[in-house]
C-alpha cells in the first residue's frame, strides 16, 4: 500500500510499507539514490556513524512563471540550477564520499550529501552559499530573459539514523528541509555574517578597474570599478556579495566600502577621464551617504565631484521617487554626474530613465551580444541612440566580446563601449590591448561614410577678451562694445575659465526691468553662464558640434570654450564649426562613389600618388568581377548593385580583419572594379579571406534552380546564347617597392589582372615579375623588355579547403 508523502501535495514522492521498503519516485522514476546498490552505500554510511543531510532548493513561484513566460524561458532556468549545483558539488564536496543531485520536478532539486565531521553549523554556512550562488545566476539570468527577479529557497534536513528504514529516513529529511527553506533559517546566526562584517570592517574589498572607450577615438573616456571580495572566500564573487549584504541589510556599508576601496586604489587618471561608481538607488537617500564625506575622500586622492559619475543600476526598483530625485539633484549640485546601468534589463523602464535625466545610458549586455548578426537588436539599437541623443546623453554599450560587435556599434553611432574585447578588469588599470589598438589606429570604420573629419578644436580656436569675476558688468560691456551681438568674454579665476558671457545674454539681463539698477556696477559672475559648453583642443570637430545641437535652445549657438589640459585656448563659434564641417563633406562627397560609399578615383589617385612619394614598400590589390554583365542582364540592375555593395563590404571587412597596423585604404574605381592598398606580407591573406567569403556569399544572390545547376544561361557580347558559370571575382596583386611611376604600376595591374580573369573560379594572382620601382619610364622598359612580351605571373592556388569554400 502506499502512502502520500505529506508536504508536497504532488503525490510525486511515496514511501512503500510493502518490499522493497525504501522506494521513492519522481514522476513514476524511482530515485537514483534509493536504487538498491546506492542503498546500501547510504546504509553503510549512516551506520559509520557519518551525518548525511539533504540539501532542499526551490525556484519560487517557478510554475506561475513557465506558465507565463514558456517552456524555453523556464528550461534555461532549470539549466541554470543543475549547472550550478554541480560546479557547486565540484567545488565544495570535494571530500564528500556521497553526493547526489536530483531534479524533484520542474523548480524544485535536492542535493544528498554528508562527511564523517560535519555539523549543523556547517551545514547552514554551506546551505547559505549554495542559496546565495545559485539565487545569483538564476537572478542574472531571469532579469536578462525577462526583466522579472526569481527568488530561491534553501533549507536542509538530517537523516535520522533511528528511523525504521533508509525512505523514513529520507522523508524526515526531505520535510525538515522545506520547513527551514519555509524561514527557520537564521542568517544572524551563523558565522558567514560574521565574515562578511569583517570583509567590510576590515576593508577586504578589491577593486578592479574595467575601461570605458571612446569609439569614435579609440581614447579612454573612464574607469567602472568593480567590488570583488577575498579570493578563496565565500565572498569572491560581487554578485554573492551584494545578494547577501541585501538579505542581511548590510548594503550601504557594503558599498561605502567598495567606494572608499575604488577610490584609494585608482590612482592618477588624464584630465578628462572619469571614474565610473556603482550605487544602488537606495543606497543615496541613507543618511551615511554623504556627498561632504565622498567629496572629503576624493580630495584626499587628487579628484574632484567632477571626476565621478555614479552608476545607478535599473535592477533595483526605486520606491520613492520624489525623495531620491531631490536627493539625486543634490549631488548634482556637487558636481556629480549620474549614469543609468543595465538599462532595458530592470524595473524602471524609459520613462524613469528620462525622469532621472542621466549623463551616460548604459545598454545591458544583452543586446549588444552577436549584435553584428541580429537585424532585431541593431533595430533597436538604433532607437536607443536617437533616444538617448533627444534627451542628451551619451550611449554606452556593455558586453563588447569581439571585434564584429564593435565595429557594427561603431557605424551605428554608440557614444562609447566596454567589454572584455576592449579589455579586461584589472588592476592596476589595464590599458587596450594591441589588437584594439591597431583597430582604432586604421580608423576602425573602414568605409568612407563613416570616417570622421581629421580637423580638431585647436585648429578653429579663435582669441577672446578674458576678465575676472569680480570684473563689474560696465566694463565687461565696454568691452564687448562694437563686438556684435555674438561677441564674448571668458571669465576667469586664477588661470583657469570658470564662465562665459555672450553679448546678446548680456543685453538681455541689463534691458530686463531693474537690469541696469540691479547689475550695472555688479561683478559679471553674477550673469555668467557658469557652465558653458567645454572642449579640448583635440577634440574632433564634429563631436563636439554633436554635443553644441544638445544644447537648450536659448544656448544653442553660444561659443564653445576651448581648453588645453584645463587651461584657456580660446573660443570657437558654432557657425565656424559648421562651415568647416560642410566644406569638409562636400570634399569627401566630390570622392565618395555614391553605391558603396567608398573613395571613388580622385581619392584612389591622391592614395597611390601619397603611398608611392613616401617611398615605402606597399601592395596594391585589384579587384573585378567575372560574368558579372550576364548577371546584370538576367537579374537587373538592382540586384547587380546589390552584388557590387556586397564586395564592397567583402572587401572593407577583409582589411580590416587582416590588414596590418596602418590603415589600409579600400577604394571603389567605378562598376565592379575595386582596389586595396596594403602592406606587402598581408595582401595574400587579405585576398584569401575575400575569395572565400564571396565564393560562400554570392551563391545566396542567385535563384535555387539556378544556384543547383551553377550556370545561368544568357546571350554574350556576341549575341550568341551560351551557358555561363556563377560570378567569381578575381584578384591582383601587384607590389610597388617605393618611388615609383604611376602609368608603370597602372601598366603592370592591368596586365596582371587580366591573367587572374583568365583562371576560372574565385582566384588571385601575385605577380612574381618584382615589384614596381624606380623613376617614370624606368620601369616599363624592366617589367618588358622591348621585342620580348612580359612573363606571365604565376597564379597562387588556394588551399584544398579554402578552394572549396569558395566554390572553385
């Protein structure tokens, strides 16, 4: 007969007082460690006097959210538990002779486990870590799915050594451990509190320091600190940290902790770079929370509330707005400058990031992961910088793992990015490793339209009448007298710039009812702009116009103050940065071919004729397509275009996916011909990554008929109708070695690229002749000798593989 096992209400687990006697199920499955030769291992164990306990967890309210959200949602999260009870099992019962994991039922999973020399204090301290770790990945990973915070229950139960048999025994067991995971655990109680407080006390904390880039410049914009805990401790991981200080109430002196440890260890940073600190929304109405004291600790390290931007995570609701809003504009006040993290992962949503109104927005990993292929996410990608450029912020981009993400998030126009590609936390602080480097040393962006203006702020800079704040207003309008309505004035403590006055604001304030009475002999501070809009000398030009349009309409065309490591350069007005900006593009219109949006012949000439006065060896690589004209003529227009702009992409990829530390240059001549220059030991690499990716791509243009077959059938240039086989690009290489003739090295690609054409399939060819040298007309006299015709250039063959790739 047998016998509901009372607590579950599930049926799922029976005891049966009938042979064999200690019997449980799990959905109709008997489990593994009551199986008869478990059994007796477990029997031996008790007898020889060892504890054993079960270790009971559950995923609260699991089954309301596999209903809600799915059965793929819900199975990753029931992945999560296994993976980390096992790692857990690995890590923690490594002496443990028995260890058995077990799945209930969805959400619910017991660990067996026991060791000659345990105790109950033991016990709850390995029960409270392994609730803490596992309650932090499912957390993690439910925000992430869904947005919603899943909780997780732990509690743990002893075999009673006197009960009438093993499935007795595993029955107590089972439901003491749903009565301790139901509260009776007491955290106060145990002696991991006790080393978390002296974690925090003793000022244990770590911090490491993870750089936020610039990807425009490729330059350091800040520092995130990052809390870890001892190494080797139950604390080692922040999100174990925090989850705890949570649960025990502990965390504004957890992160008060972390600040102090962020600051002191940091070191000196560049005038412009900032530190990035961590803070939960609740943690800034506490009282213990003072900006006196935070600016007194910034002091003592050379910074200043400037220098700071608190990171304020979404994953934490906020309960009273209006009480953290005004606190958030003190610090402000301070001169502090607010971020919002994981945004698009938590509780507030966009309309409490526009109530917030944030310096930085920073997007969650989540959607910058394989952000290059998912069209979704870049979509909405796209929404977040035009949302974030309308309420005048600066995107960040989380998560950055390879180099296909940033560039992608680069010709999107994200402000700045972060991720282990970029670099690792560290400390001290890491610098960008050298493959980034050489990424932002080509420019990064590759294709013209996305290259940015080579003028910077210095270059525009323009002297201004500099006064002091105690100057009074009559003397600073005399002047500005005769200067024009945009003229201006710096103001200026000691030698640094600390406001602006514009003539028009100062007519405005002095024809204001009492304006004359009540500023006249007045000192100018009182009608400064005390925080006009500043900028390097080498800062691009057209970053700073970006920002300059953010600007409140009645501010908009003000002069940008101009600084060099904080000292005066000048001004530059708005309508000078605009003029350069618009000459510069149309002289980058005038090169640009308007299909691929890569350099067109006036930009091609001006390279080759730079790279060949340089007098430094280069490879040229041209490129063309084959049967191209059929393919025109059979699918149209459009979709020839479409196969041009794919080799353009091809192309630009390939060189900046193995081009060398200079920038290469990848230019468009005009239909299906196109170049690259390069350094001369990366052109065969670069060609094979563009014969393999376009033999692999092109296939995906043409029909499914006519892609099985792999011929299309067409009228040639002579009329006649004839099979013809799948376009093919073929590739040459010539190298110049220095001062060369410019006809003499056009001669030799020619030459050389017509054999290429004359080898079927995606090939390249590299002329073995030797490179292009000497002075005009030299050259084509050694390349062919009068009355001899040219050698002919010897075809590199593809590897087995690659060829294949490539559909040769």
């Amino acid at each position: 007969m047998l016998e509901t096992l009372r607590g579950f209400g599930s049926g799922l687990f029976m005891r049966e007082q009938a042979p064999p006697p200690a019997t449980a199920y799990q959905g109709g499955r008997t489990l593994r460690f009551l199986m008869p030769e478990e059994r007796r291992r477990l029997e031996g164990s008790l007898a020889a006097g060892n504890m054993l306990a079960l270790i009971y967890l559950e995923v609260e309210n699991f089954q309301v959210f596999s209903d809600v959200y799915g059965g793929l949602v819900a199975g990753r999260i029931q992945d999560i538990v296994q993976q980390e009870l096992e790692t857990l099992r690995d890590e923690k019962l490594v002496d443990c002779r028995i260890s058995y994991i077990e799945t209930l039922e969805p959400g619910r999973h017991l660990l067996l486990c026991g060791g000659p020399h345990w105790d109950e204090g033991y016990l709850g301290e390995l029960v409270l870590a392994i609730r803490l770790r596992v309650k932090s990945r499912v957390k993690q990973e439910s925000l992430n799915l869904t947005g919603q915070s899943l909780n997780v229950l732990a509690g743990y139960g002893l075999f009673d050594r006197t009960a009438g048999s093993l499935g007795d025994a595993v029955f107590g067991a089972l439901s003491d451990a749903r009565r301790v995971a139901a509260g009776a655990l007491d955290v106060t109680k145990l002696s991991l509190l006790k080393e978390f407080r002296e974690i925090v006390s003793d000022r244990l904390i770590r911090s490491a320091y993870q750089p936020i880039v610039d990807l425009d410049t490729g330059s350091i914009l800040a520092w995130e600190a990052l809390a870890r805990g001892p190494e080797g401790s139950h604390f080692q991981s922040p999100a174990v940290l925090f989850d705890f200080a949570e649960e025990v109430d502990q965390v504004f002196a957890l992160e008060k902790s972390c600040r102090e440890s962020a600051i002191h260890r940091l070191g000196t940073i560049g005038p412009e770079q900032k530190l990035f600190l961590n803070v939960h929304p609740r943690t800034m109405v506490d009282p213990a929370f003072s900006p006196g004291e935070t600016v007194r600790l910034l002091g003592k390290s050379g910074l200043a509330p400037s220098d700071v931007v608190l990171e304020i995570t979404e994953r934490h609701s906020v309960r009273d707005f209006a009480l953290f809003h005004r606190t958030l504009d003190h610090y402000r006040s301070q001169g502090f400058q607010v971020a919002v993290d994981d945004v698009g992962t938590g509780y507030s949503g966009l309309w409490s990031i526009a109530e917030i109104r944030p310096d930085f927005l920073k997007e969650d990993m989540s959607l910058v992961r394989e952000i290059d292929h998912n069209p979704v996410k870049r979509a909405l990608m796209e929404t977040l910088v035009t949302f974030s450029d309308n309420i005048g912020c600066q995107l960040i981009a989380e998560g950055i793992e390879n180099e296909g993400e940033l560039a992608t998030l680069m010709r999107m126009g994200v402000h700045y990015g972060q991720g282990f590609f970029l670099a690792r936390p560290g400390y001290p602080k890491p610098g960008l490793p050298p493959e980034v480097q050489r990424h932002f040393s080509r420019g990064g962006r590759g294709m013209v339209a996305d290259r940015k203006l080579s003028a910077v702020m210095r270059d525009l800079v323009e002297k201004a009448p500099t006064v002091t704040q105690d100057t009074s207003v009559s003397e600073v309008k005399d002047l500005l007298r005769g200067a024009g309505l945009m003229g201006s004035v710096v103001v200026m403590r000691a030698d640094r710039p600390v406001g602006l006055v514009m003539n028009h604001h100062l007519d405005q304030a002095l024809s204001s009812q009492y304006g004359l009475a009540l500023y006249y002999n007045r000192p100018v501070s009182l009608i400064m702009d005390p925080s006009p809009l500043y900028a390097e000398g080498t800062t691009a030009v057209e970053n700073v116009a970006r920002e300059a349009m953010k600007r409140k309409k009645a501010k908009v065309f003000d002069h940008i103050v101009v600084t060099e490591r904080g000292h005066l350069l000048g001004v530059v007005s708005v309508q000078h940065m605009m003029d350069v900006i618009a000459t510069a593009q149309v002289e980058m219109a005038k090169g640009m071919n308007p299909l691929s949006g890569l350099p067109g012949n006036v930009a091609i000439e001006l390279e080759l004729e730079r790279r060949c006065n340089t007098g430094t060896p280069f490879a040229v690589i041209y490129a063309d397509l084959d049967n191209f004209k059929v393919y025109n003529d059979t699918y149209g227009f459009k979709n020839g275009d479409q196969v041009i702009l794919m080799l353009a992409r091809i192309m630009d990829w390939a060189a900046r996916r193995h081009g060398g530390v200079q920038r290469d240059f990848v230019g468009h001549i005009g239909g299906d011909d196109m170049v690259i220059m390069c350094e001369q030991d990366r052109a065969e690499r670069i060609c094979k990554a563009i014969v393999r990716c376009f033999g692999r791509l092109i296939r995906r243009c043409y029909m499914p008929s006519d892609r099985e077959r792999g011929w299309i059938e067409c009228k040639g240039r002579e009329g006649e109708t004839r099979r013809f086989p799948l376009i093919s690009v073929s590739l040459a290489i010539v190298d110049c070695m220095g001062v060369c003739d410019l006809s003499a090295l056009g001669h030799r690609a020619a030459e050389v690229k017509k054999y290429a054409k004359s080898i079927d399939g995606n090939s390249y060819v590299r002329d073995r002749r030797g490179g292009v040298a000497g002075a005009p007309g030299a050259e084509a006299k050694a390349a062919c000798p009068l009355g001899a015709p040219p050698a002919a250039p010897r075809a590199e063959p593809l590897p087995a593989p690659l060829a294949a790739a490539a559909g040769q």
